[in-house]
C-alpha cells in the first residue's frame, strides 16, 4: 500500500513519541490524577507534546483533539486524535501492552491512523478503503469459528457498571472467553489482527477508539454501539467484532 502524507506523518510522529516512551519506561515517572480520576504521566504529556509538534509543522491548520490538552477549533475538516499513552496505568507499572494511539478524521469520519506498541514491537495502521496492516504486511479479522470466542473488554467499571453487568452476562451466557490488556487501543487493533474475535468499551470519551474503529473495518470487521448501530468515535459505548460472531451474540 502506497502511504498518504497523513499516513506517513502519523507513523512519523508516533515513533518519535515511541523515543520517549522507552527512554523512560520501568524509570520513576511523575504521577497525577485527573478530574475523572484517570491516572496521567509526565511522560503522556511530553509524548503528546512531540506527536502535535509533528502534525503542525506538515498540517498547520488541522484540528487536534488530545488526551491531555483542550481541543482546538480552527477552521478545518480535518481532526487528529491523539491519545499519547493508551494505557498509562500499565506503563507506570513497567507492563508492555501501553501504545500510542494516533488518527486524522476528515469530516468526522476516521481516514487515517496509527496504534504503536513500542515494546510489542507491533504497529498497526490502516487508511479508508486501503486495508489494515501490522508492521507492513496487511492484516484481517478471524475468519475460523471457535466454540469459545475470545473477547477483550476494554472498560471501566465504575464508567457504566450497569451496562458492564449486562454485556459479561450474556458473554458467559454465550460461552465466550473474557480477557483485558489494559489497553483499549490494543484490544481493537488484536481484533483487526485476528487474535481475537471481538472487544468492547463502554463509558468512552471523545476519540478514544477513533483508530481502533478504522482498524477494525479495514481488516474486515464490523463495530456497532450498545444499540446495534454502526459505530463512530463519538459514540460512548463501542463494540468491535469479527464477521464470524452474530451480533445478537453481543448486545
């Protein structure tokens, strides 16, 4: 696949933030905590600070949404998405399943993105109508039916413990195998690899899986809301899954 300029300088800035990452992984790090009680890192802002430093200085009038920082509202169709550590709680922990998490949605909808593991050593990326792709060699979704389906919930509990309650109710009614990483972002983009067959992720806020949603139908895959409807990054309660499992199955 030939990359786009978006592509390329995603893939551009997610490795320069990738640099700073394991500079400091399993180091001390400086701990806070935000409204939400989320926890968040030094190192998620200045891994941020490099990603939008990059965008702008190839796309200057673009949008950018941030994990850490308020959105900009410049006259354009075009908005990145950043989410600089997707799983902070596990890099503070010296655990390996954090990434860094870059898309660009043109007009609302996701045309571009990247989802690098740097200790995984796995990045993911995919483009509309393009394909998705791990490290250059293009990817699907599981095409082979398991008597027990693996999932990875990505949630929360205290976000929407009532919806959680329903969701892992019907998964263990289904005899569906339940796993977390930890990472949101990662548990996408293993479905969009075929490594497993479906997660979910309730209570989301604005972008938080804006790549994984593209990953997903670019390997092949479907993502729905709560409802049944086709998904999008603004929705709050997401669930992405191969074609060999019925929906009925999930909500």
């Amino acid at each position: 696949m030939k990359k786009s300029k978006y592509l390329l300088i995603a893939i551009k800035a997610a490795k320069r933030a990738a640099k700073i990452s394991k500079k400091n992984y399993n180091k001390k790090l400086d701990l806070s905590y935000k409204e939400n009680n989320e926890l968040v890192t030094n190192i998620d802002k200045e891994c941020e600070n490099v990603i939008v430093k990059t965008i702008l200085s190839k796309f200057p009038d673009h949008n950018i949404w941030g994990e850490e920082r308020d959105e900009t509202h410049k006259k354009s169709d075009y908005r990145w998405v950043i989410d600089p550590i997707d799983g902070t709680v596990m890099y503070s922990r010296g655990l390996d399943t954090y990434g860094i998490s870059i898309s660009l949605e043109y007009k609302k909808e996701t045309i571009a993105c990247v989802n690098y593991f740097p200790s995984l050593k796995k990045m993911y990326y995919a483009e509309k109508n393009q394909g998705s792709f791990l490290n250059g060699k293009r990817i699907f979704v599981s095409n082979i039916k398991n008597e027990k389906p693996l999932v990875f919930p990505s949630t929360t509990l205290t976000r929407n413990p009532n919806l959680c309650k329903k969701f892992t109710d019907n998964f263990r009614k289904n005899k569906i195998t339940i796993r977390d990483f930890g990472s949101t972002e990662l548990h996408f983009s293993l479905v969009a690899e075929g490594k497993a067959d479906a997660c979910y992720s309730f209570g989301l806020k604005t972008g938080d899986v804006s790549a994984g949603l593209l990953l997903v139908k670019e390997a092949g895959g479907k993502v729905i809301n709560e409802k049944g409807n086709n998904a999008t990054s603004n929705d709050k309660n997401v669930i992405g899954y191969s074609k060999i499992l019925n929906k009925k199955d999930l909500i």
